[in-house]
C-alpha cells in the first residue's frame, strides 16, 4: 500500500498545481506530421517502375537491386485501397498521377495505419516485384506446384522498413478514373498501367440484382454490365462486412480497385459504399417507349441512338440539299422522290421545324415499305424507327440502316430475309452461312456489329462497341443490333484496301453500316466464316463497284468521301474553350465541317483533324480534297503532313475557297513524292479567334498514284 500512497499522493499534488495554473493563454500541444526522408532525385513515377520492370505472362519474380547510379530507388504515390470492410485482403495499393501498385503484405487491419489518401514513399532496394495469377506487386518470392516463381506475402515488418508515411492523409487528391467496361486494355502495356487502379463505371447495372454480394465464408463473382452488354467480373469475399447485402438494382456507379487474375479483369470493392447511385433504369428510346419527336429533335448530335415514333407526314422535295423552309418539304403523298421521309408528331404537322427527316438507304426493307413514291397509303401512318439522333439535310433526322428490325410501320409487316445465291447482286445472308446452305466462294452481306479480341469467338471475345482494338476481323449479323455472338458471322480481313476500309479500329463510324463481303466461306474461329475477302461494298458501294468516292485518275491509296463517315480521321484539340462543345464534326452532306462561332460568339480554338495512318506506295502520290469556306479567312487554316504524328510540315494548297458562297472547291494536286513509301498521316489544322471564326467544310479525300 505504500507504494499506492505514494501514487496517490504525488499524483492529487500534480491535480492541485494543473487547478491553480489553469488560465485561458495555454498553448494548444503541436500536431504532428510526418514526413519522409528521401531523396527525390531518385524518385520515379509508378507507371515508369511498372514498365521497367514488367514481364508478360501469369508469373514472375525478380529482385529491385541497387546501382552506382541509382543507390536508392522510390515511389510515392496515396492509399487507394482499404481492408476496414474485409473485401480487400492482406493487400495494399498505392495510386500517383500515373499508374497504381499493389502491394502483397501479410497483416490484417492495415486500414488503421494506412487509410484512404495517406501518402507512402517506399524504397524498393532490395524489395521484390513480380506477378501472382497475371497480377503485378511488390512481394515476397514462392515456388508453386508448376514450378513458377510469383510474388506473395511479404512480412508486414519486411515492408515497414521500405516504406515511410509522408503528411497526413488526404482522400481529396486522390484521382478516381472514370473508365468504360470496353475499354479496358487487352495489350501488355495497357494491362500494365491499368493495374490495380482505382477506377469508376458508371450507368452500369449488376447482372445478379436482389442476391447477396457474396456467401458467409464463401467468396462469389458478381458481375457489372453496360448498356451494350459488356460485362466485368466484380470479386467479393466471403468475409467482407457487406457480404450479405443485396446487390441493387437499376442503373448506378460502382467503384472499385481494378484487380487482374489469371488474364481476365476483375474489381474489388472496397466498401459498401462503393456501390452508390442507383436508380430505375429509364425505358426512354427504347422500342417500347420510343422517343417523341419533339424529344429527338432536343437530342440532336448528341451522340443518342434510339427509336423515335411519329407520324409520316410528307418527303423533302426534289433538289433540296439543305431543308431551309416549309417550301422545301412536300407535304402530301403523291412525292416526287423515294429516298426521304418526313415524320412529326401529329399527322397534320407541316412545320419543318417540328419534323424529323429519316433518309431511306437504297435497297433497304424501309424504303421498300415507307417511302411515299410507291407506297402512298403510308401518307400519316404511324412509323416509329430506330437509329441516330443527327441532323441531315439541314435539318434533325434519324440515321437508320433500314433493315426489318430497324422499323415498325403501322399496317406493314416487315418482310423476312430473302435467301441469296452467293451473287454480288443476291449475297448470301448471314442465316445461310450458319445453315450451311452457303458454301464456296461467294458474296455475303450482313451488319457490321463488333470485332473479335483475342484468339476465341465466344461471348467473353466478341466485342459490340468501337473503337476495336484490333483490325484483322469484323463480325457481321443479320440485324445492326445483334450482340449475341452465336448469331453472327466472323470476317477475316487481309491486308491491304479491305482491312484498310473494313476494321472497326481504324473505321469507328463502319459500326452498324451494310457491308457485302467477297470471299472463301470456310472456318474461322473454329465456326463457319468467311476468309480471304478480295472485294466489298460497304453501304452499297465499295470495290464491288458504284462508290461515290472520288475517283482518281491512277490507282487509289486511300479514298473517301467523308459524308457521314469519320475514316478513322481522329480530332485533336489544343485549345477549345468552355461553351464551345466541338470544334470538328463529322457530317452526312458536307464531310468533316470546322466551326467555333456559337450562339453568336467568336471562340479562340485550335483543333487538328488527323487522318489514319496511310502507308504510300513508292511511286509519286497526290493528295487531293474538296473544301468550301464561309467567314473568318484562309489565313486561319491549314493542311500539314507527318510520318510521326509530332512533327508536321506545311502543305502548300493550290486552290482556296474564297468564302463568298457555299461552293466547293477542288484544292488541286498536292504531291507527296517526298514521302513515297514512307507511312504518313495528313492533318487539317483549324484556328479561330474571339474575333474571326471561320466555317471549313472538307469532303472527298483523295490519295491517289
């Protein structure tokens, strides 16, 4: 008890003195802040140390060792990974501005140390990297039973002695990626720097709505999936706190850690709260709840794919190429053209401006059943058709390919796919490749609706959205919407003009477009396809013959007429301030248009149009295009050259519009013998200021020998 006394005693004395000082100018004891000590001149960025190190394949190991020039070796970068909710196991994830790294380290409740948006500065002498299951981190070395060496758990104190908290945490400077399912890299250096970062799908919706995340004990594969169907394999343990919650349903975000395991991509939520947003999916443009017009004429160029109901209510008349009155629609059935009609809300609507125009691609099942010239009893029928929201003719329309799926049309049965006999005039169908009823050498026609990523036709590698990242195939469908790979057929496409004009990589806009294919119908991707393609149509027209393309007087290297077709030009904008959307649009009646006046203001811009990549013979070659030119001046405009994409040279044009009228002008021949065999790449600069804003309009691009 003395001892206690003791205690005690001193401990009142100290009581009695903190009563008596106690006053109102105390000093507030000093927050601590850690900082790392380290030497930034041998920092290196995430991305960097991932490249550097990086092998292909499931599994490797390999050890971080020190240099004459480089003595230490570090990254930094903020947590972005948490295993408070159970979910994320014995693992820590770092993010910096450039990629992200895991980290495999044997200890529980690492949250507590290291929380969301602390910053880490780790020394990675003498650490380990390699992969586990395809997945790239720092780690220990393991022999496994087939004899690979991967990286996994390294000791908790092992990693405490490399790594240093720097500041305090701050959840705000950490860049959550707003990413697409389709985008998800399938190249090695895309897998690299995708890895393990923390990433945002929006608008998605779970496959599983209504079950658990996951079994008690039991981990379980969940999936997320877009509005195309593309599907992500979200990973949940067993163990996490939210286990058994269940997984909502409708349309909302999920966010996650971008995990990789045994070549396929997977996300790891970290919490419950991960999953946010969710709402009922709307049914608006769907074919049962099709757009309004007035609703279609608001989504204008926007980017919407959907159905529209209206009423058809009469045709643009003939010689019109820009819709600018209610003179230039014929509001009556007995129309002179076939290849137009116009559908509004009501069937007594005769103002332009409330319309919609649908163009009737030649040949199609809708302007068999729909156009006015030969079916006036259709004069306001009720139509409702499916296709994109953008303007034509001058004024709001919808883009439909026209097949029997694309339409429904008030007293009209669509008609069924009629057989072919293998004739350029009379292609096979899709339906008669899988039948086998198709053999030989022959043409074939469909839709083209994806592109096949990897070396499987399955539905894991068949892919319904652009851009592809690979342009050696197509996959063709009897209707523009199909996604389910069974019913579509795969296309090889060999190099030269058919690959150039027929893959999705280079060709973005080619999705869902007619196309017709020459060529061997044998198997390919282990089902029947058609291989060895030496001649096509796309749309109609191509090298079967009646192609409104340009055509040169020698041979053509690359050739098109850029109406309503991008040709894997790409834009690249360097200055485009906010109120101005775009600056290049691609359009259906005056090819690749440049603008930067809107809603009555000059914007100061610079944006390059970009075409593909064109490989040039080594003979002599000329470029050639149409153009016309409104406002502003041509001192603004420019045409430019490069084999690298970085360094361009100046074009001089012989011919410029000179901006008094709409009319197109030849530019006349621009050789481009100084580049015979060499791959080149040719831009269309555009420059405006808040003062002057020119109008460019560029069509029929043309290299030819």
């Amino acid at each position: 008890m003395k001892s206690f006394r003791i205690y005690l005693s001193g401990l009142l004395t100290i009581l009695a003195m903190a009563i008596t000082g106690c006053s109102d100018d105390f000093d507030t004891p000093p927050v601590y802040t850690p900082t790392a000590d380290f030497n930034e001149q041998y920092l290196m960025s995430i991305a960097d140390f991932k490249a550097k190190y990086w092998q292909d394949g499931n599994s490797f190991i390999d050890t971080i060792r020190a240099t004459a020039e480089m003595p230490h070796l570090y990254v930094k970068g903020r947590v972005v990974s948490s295993d408070e909710a159970g979910n994320i196991y014995k693992s820590l994830v770092i993010q910096d501005e450039t990629a992200a790294l895991a980290m495999s380290i044997n200890q529980n409740n690492m949250y507590n140390t290291y929380r969301i948006g602390q910053e880490i500065v780790i020394d990675l002498i003498d650490m380990y990297v390699g992969k586990y299951a395809g997945l790239m981190q720092l780690g220990e070395p393991q022999l496994y039973q087939n004899r690979e060496w991967q990286a996994t758990f390294m000791s908790y104190e092992f990693f405490q002695q490399h790594a240093q908290i720097n500041g305090m945490p701050d959840a705000s400077k950490i860049d959550t990626l707003d990413i697409t399912i389709p985008s998800l890299p399938t190249d090695p250096a895309g897998i690299c720097k995708m890895q393990s970062q923390l990433v945002r799908f929006t608008n998605v919706q779970w496959k599983e709505p209504g079950q658990v995340y996951a079994e008690d004990q039991t981990s379980v594969s969940r999936n997320i999936v877009d509005e195309s169907g593309n599907s992500l394999v979200v990973r949940n343990s067993g163990y996490a706190t939210f286990r058994s919650n269940l997984i909502p349903s409708g349309e909302g975000n999920v966010v996650g850690v971008l995990s990789y395991f045994n070549n396929a991509w997977q996300l790891l939520l970290r919490s419950e709260y991960d999953v946010y947003g969710f709402h009922p999916v709307s049914t608006e443009g769907k074919k049962e709840d099709p757009y309004t017009v007035a609703r279609a004429i608001e989504l204008q160029d926007g980017g919407v794919t959907g159905w529209v109901k209206g009423y058809i209510v009469g045709a643009v008349a003939p010689g019109v190429t820009t819709v600018s009155s209610n003179d230039n629609i014929e509001w009556k059935a007995d129309v002179v053209l076939d290849n137009t009609i116009v559908i509004a809300a009501s069937a007594d609507v005769k103002d332009y401006t409330k319309c919609l125009v649908v163009e009737l691609p030649s040949g199609s099942d809708l302007r068999k059943a729909a156009n006015l010239l030969d079916n006036p009893g259709a004069y306001q029928k009720e139509i409702s058709v499916r296709g994109n929201l953008v303007k034509s003719l001058g004024m709001a329309g919808v883009k439909c390919p026209g097949s029997s799926s694309d339409f429904v049309l008030e007293g009209v049965t669509p008609p069924s796919p009629a057989a072919g006999d293998g004739s350029e005039t009379n292609p096979f169908t899709v339906a008669q490749v899988q039948n086998g009823s198709a053999t030989g050498t022959a043409w074939v026609t469909g839709y083209i609706v994806g592109w096949i990523d990897g070396m499987t036709f399955n539905e894991a590698g068949t892919k319904f959205t652009v851009p592809a990242t690979v342009n050696t195939n197509i996959v063709i469908a009897a209707t523009a919407d199909e996604k389910d790979y069974s019913k579509c057929v795969p296309v090889q496409l060999p190099a030269g003009d058919v690959r150039n004009s027929l893959n999705l990589q280079d060709n973005a806009g080619n999705l869902g477009k007619v196309v017709a294919v020459n060529g061997s119908i044998e198997k390919y991707f282990g089902v029947t396809g058609v291989k060895t393609v030496t001649a096509f149509k796309l749309d109609g027209e191509g090298s079967g013959g009646g192609s409104t393309d340009p055509q040169p007087s020698g041979d053509a290297v690359f050739s098109n007429s850029l109406l309503g077709d991008e040709a894997g030009f790409t834009i690249q904008d360097k200055t485009k301030p906010e109120g101005l959307s775009y600056v290049w649009a691609n359009t259906t009646n005056y090819g690749w248009k440049a603008s930067a006046f809107v809603n009555s203001t000059n914007y100061a811009t610079e944006s390059w149009l970009i075409s593909p990549a064109i490989t040039l013979p080594a003979q002599n070659t000329t470029l050639t295009f149409d153009h016309a030119r409104k406002f502003g001046d041509n001192s603004h405009l420019g045409v430019y050259i490069s084999t690298d994409k970085t360094n361009w040279t100046a074009l001089s044009v012989p011919n410029w519009p000179d901006g008094s009228s709409w009319d197109y002008v030849s530019s006349g021949a621009i050789s481009l013998s100084a580049y015979n065999g060499k791959t080149i790449y040719v831009a269309f600069k555009y420059t405006s200021t808040s003062s002057a804003a020119a109008t460019w309009e560029i069509k029929n691009f043309l290299i030819a020998k």
